[in-house]
C-alpha cells in the first residue's frame, strides 16, 4: 500500500504569488478549480477563494487579499490545459461576472456522472486512470438539459 505525501496547499494572498502559481501551472495539461463565495451571506455572492490543483499541489487564491486576477485569465482560455469542474456552471458563471474570465477546454465532473447514469446501455467501459480528456473522448453522451445547461455558461457540449 502506497502512502501519499500529503503537503499544505500553497495560499496565495499576493500578485507576486499568484503570477508564481500560474507560472508552475502552465506546465500542467490538467488542472481542476473550484470557488468558495460567500452567497449564504450576501444577496450578491461574491467569489472569496479559487481553489486550483495539480497532482502534486493545491493553490488556494484568496480573492479579498489579491485584487488583480488578470494572470489567471490565459491560463484559464488556454485551450492546451483542460479545466475540471464539478458544477460547472456555477464556478464559470460567478468567475466570468466577477472578472471576465473566458474558458476553454472544460470537464465538469458534474455532467459526466449525469452521462453516465442517463446511458441506456448502461455504465460506460472507462479506466479509474483515463484522464478527463479519454473520458470525453469514450463517454461523450450529452442530454439535451446538459447541453443546455453547457449552453447557460457559454459552453458546447462534447461531440
């Protein structure tokens, strides 16, 4: 049994490290991200922290303590690295309104299990290890509510 390494996720609070951070992440062909905001508080939420990780380190990007994001910006429309999400839409939208930020090459983890379980010929043949980009490759069945709901942040669905 291998026992992994566990490190502490890298917090991010300057513009020097957050240029740092996507630096490094230009190297990855797959990132995944996430966002926290606090909408449980706020009638208009707003995006506190973006959560970005590799296989090796998670990023977490306070969003109240660096004011310019603008270096995330390429990384997120680089069509050479796939962006994973679960939820997509939600992430997308509230990073899209609150910086601008465009996107390209996306998995939402969201919509593949809903592909999965709406198979009528059952659960896809797919490997533990194949990366987010074979999924879509094998598994690209998309309903017409996840392809709206794709269409909702501006995206196409697979296929």
């Amino acid at each position: 049994m291998s026992h992994a390494l566990h490190l502490p996720p890298v917090v991010i609070e300057t513009a020097r490290g957050l240029s740092e951070a996507v630096e490094r992440l230009d190297d990855h062909p797959v990132i995944a991200l996430d966002t926290e905001s606090n909408s449980l508080f706020a009638y208009r939420e707003r995006v506190c922290l973006i959560q970005i990780s590799t296989p090796t380190t998670d990023y977490i990007v306070d969003t109240l303590a660096v004011s310019d994001l603008s270096p995330l910006a390429r990384l997120f429309a680089d069509m050479g690295t796939e962006k994973v999400f679960h939820g997509a839409d939600y992430d997308i939208g509230t990073l899209r309104r609150d910086y601008g930020f465009v996107f390209h090459q996306i998995f939402d983890t969201m919509i593949a299990a809903a592909s999965w379980e709406s198979s009528s010929s059952g659960w896809p043949t797919c490997s533990a290890s194949a990366s987010a980009s074979s999924w879509t490759s094998a598994c690209s069945a998309t309903t017409g509510q996840e392809a709206a709901a794709l269409r909702g942040v501006g995206l196409r669905p697979p296929g």
